[in-house]
C-alpha cells in the first residue's frame, strides 16, 4: 500500500498538499475511497480519500497503525564512493532494511571524483531515492541521504560503536568483531559503518580509522562487493534486535 | 585477486585450458609471475604465471589455501519470477552471500512470461553470471542456477527445512520463525527459501506451499522488495552461522 510523509498540520487537518498531490492524481490514479498510509514520523494512520481538489487531496482517518517498523538503535552507512549507479541501489535497498542516514565518502580509492557543481543536485536525488524507499518500505521515520564528503572531514565522535568493514579482515579469520559491537547495542545507540570504494581502503585510512576506534570486521567467509557489505550488516542488525 | 575454477585434471597438471586462458591473457592482461587463485572444488591453490601459450597458461603451485568459505548448510533460493534484469542481481549478490543453488520460478502474480524458446539460453546466462560471482567472491564451490520453473511442478521434499518469505507475516507480528529454523540448521543440513515475484504470493499458493511444510516468516519489520529478501537471508544466516 503506498505510503506519503506528510507534515504534522496536514495530518491534524486531514489533508495532503504538495507533490504528493500529483502522486496520487496522476501516478496513483487515486479516487474517492482509495486507501494508503500517511504518517507524520511520529503518527500513522491508515487514511481513505474524501475529495482530490487542484492542490489538495483531503482524507478520513480509518485506523491508527503501528509504528514500530525501525530499528532498536541508529545505523549509519557510511559508503567509499562507489562508481555507476551502485550508490542508487545502496541508499534504495539499505532504507529498506532500516538505515538511519548514508554518507558517501570521498576516499583514496575511490574512481569517481564528483564535480563540485554537482553535489548540490546528487546530495538531492539520493535523499529523494532514500524518502521514497522509506515510503515503500512502511518506514514511520524518513532515512536521510547525508551527504558527499572527504574522510578526514567527518566528526565520527557521537557514535557508541565503530565498525570498519575490512576485507583483510575476513582473509585472516575474524569473524567475531562485528557481532560482538551489534550484541553491545541498546536501544537509541549509535553505530557508524564505513565501507570501501570498489579498489579497497587504503593502508594509511585504515590506520587513521583504527585509530578514531574503528573495529576492524570481517562480514562472513566470502569476499564481498562494496555494494553488498551495507545490506549484510543491516540484515544482520535486524536479525539480531528484531527476529526474537 | 583473482580467481578460477578448474578441473582436477588441470590442477593436477598445473594448467589452465578452455575459457580461462582468453581471460587471463587478454581481460586480465596476464604476464609470468601473475599470481592467481585456482580451485577444483575440493582444493584451492595460490598459483603464479610460469608460461602463456595460445591454448594454455602453465603455473606453479605458490601456497596451498583455506577451503573454508562455505555457509555450513545448504541453502536454496526459490525466486519469484522478477521483472526487468533484477534476477541478475539476485543471482550475483546471493553467490556473493553463500547461496547454493537460485532457481527462478514462475507463480501467479510473475509479471514476466518466459518464451519457452529463450529457456536455454536464460538458463546458461543466469548460471555463468553465478560462476563469475562465485570466483569474484572466492568461493571454494560454485553456486548454481537450479533453472525456470513452475511451483507446482518443485519437488521440496529433501529440504529439513521450508521458509515462505511472507510479508503478511511481518505485517502481523511474526519476527520468530525464521530465526527459529536458521537456529535448528546443522552442518550439512539443507534449506529452501521461497519468495515472491513484486505482487507477492497469490492466497491459494500460500495454502499449497504451508500444506507442504512451508513456514511463512517475516524478515525484520519493514516490507522488503522481491530482490532485498534473499540477501537478508543469507547475510543473517551467515550472521548467525559464521560470526562467532
């Protein structure tokens, strides 16, 4: 069933405005009766359409649902920048299993090196890739895309937990790192998770990370793609805090 | 690195014939004293370039290597048959995670008819894209595309056991199942998982797949698209199975 973030005003007022209304008109083909979700990332109710006027589409309240499809803690992927329209498919599928925000990092490994001029317009299409995934997904809180930046730049200071997803790792049998940092979690905790660029981490960031206290952590037996090494770990996280 | 698989005979032999040696001499651009990985399925050996003639590269055995990149079961994807190149992705990322065998299945609500005629050829396309992936993610054995068929016509009676990815299931609250299952896996044991095409599981399949032992299980609390839930599955059971 399709989902709409709407504002707090809009949903005290029964109401949805802006580009949503397009969405439902003329994507949706919505009609008087159709039902869907709107939520205001505290509330959630299923709704059902009364009237679709020009600029806005009022609704009735059916039912009030359950908000709880997030995470027990926040997750943030941050992701080596990586080539082609990987980072599409990053942000799309890591929302579905319950990121909180990805980052892509300039790192020294990475081939893309993005155009300034054109940050601005990216940053914006994978927050929009993020809010409708968080849609799709039945999320009652909207995933953030946080931005395009250099390593040394981030303030890693706020989270609880660290984990460096590291191929080494793996290679030399450490298998017990990530799941040990994921069994220390407790609800509201923070846990950052860096990930390489196609061509690996360089010897020097792996250092400077360590260093910050990033944990070093091998992601099963198998060698992984950088596009697979978020979903892993997200699919683990949910496993462990939400498959009891 | 690199990696291939080759026979017993060529192992023994140290050599390579066939397929591999176009690789290795003109996409990898190969040179005496390369090294590479080669595997027979059952050993795995670091080898380096020892010549490159038309029809064959000759190498020498550098170090003997760990066979251990295996899930500890077996584990089966029975897909819905997806739209669009999503299956590509399916059977690359599940190799990646430790899947044994992808087959695609053609159910009620599969948008897309296969023309019997295209059978073959989709077979072949789909079983070497899981070849590369298992050499790419260094797999000791090589993961299979099982082939396109019709659920009715699945035999599912040498599994220990049967998972229904069921997104009614997370919808009502049940976060228990499949962990239950993952949890009695022994070494050895085998397990298919079977998920729906985009429009989900027809009703009257859902009976016909819990008569024959399916439990359907939710996988976390959002709703997953066709392509994210086997590789939830697999990075927990890895999760559960290989980090210790």
């Amino acid at each position: 069933m399709q989902q709409y973030f709407i504002s707090k005003e809009d949903l005290e007022k029964n109401r949805i405005t802006g580009d949503d209304v397009f969405h439902i008109r003329s994507v949706m083909r919505g009609r008087v009766g159709d039902k869907f979700i709107v939520t205001d990332e505290s509330l959630m109710y299923l709704v059902s359409i009364v009237s679709i006027e020009k600029d806005v589409v009022n609704f009735k309240k059916e039912e009030a649902m359950s908000l709880d499809t997030e995470l027990p803690f926040f997750v943030d992927i941050y992701q080596g920048y990586p080539k082609g329209d990987k980072l599409d498919d990053i942000c799309k599928h890591s929302t579905e299993l319950g990121v909180n925000k990805v980052y892509a990092v300039n790192m020294k490994r990475s081939i893309v090196k993005i155009d300034p001029k054109k940050l601005e317009a990216k940053t914006l299409r994978y927050d929009t890739i993020m809010k409708e995934a968080s849609e799709q997904s039945h999320r009652t809180r909207k995933a953030h895309f946080g931005g395009i930046i250099d390593l040394k730049k981030i303030d890693f200071s706020n989270y609880d937990s660290l984990i460096l997803a590291y191929e080494e790792s793996a290679k030399q049998g450490e298998y017990s790192n990530f799941r040990t940092e994921v069994l220390k979690m407790k609800e509201g905790s923070r846990m950052a998770i860096l990930i390489g660029p196609e061509g690996g981490i360089d010897e020097t960031e792996v250092k400077y990370l360590t260093k910050l206290g990033f944990i070093p952590s091998g992601l099963g037996k198998r060698i992984l793609r950088t596009e697979t090494a978020s979903l892993y770990a997200l699919a683990a996280i949910s496993y462990e805090s939400e498959l009891k």
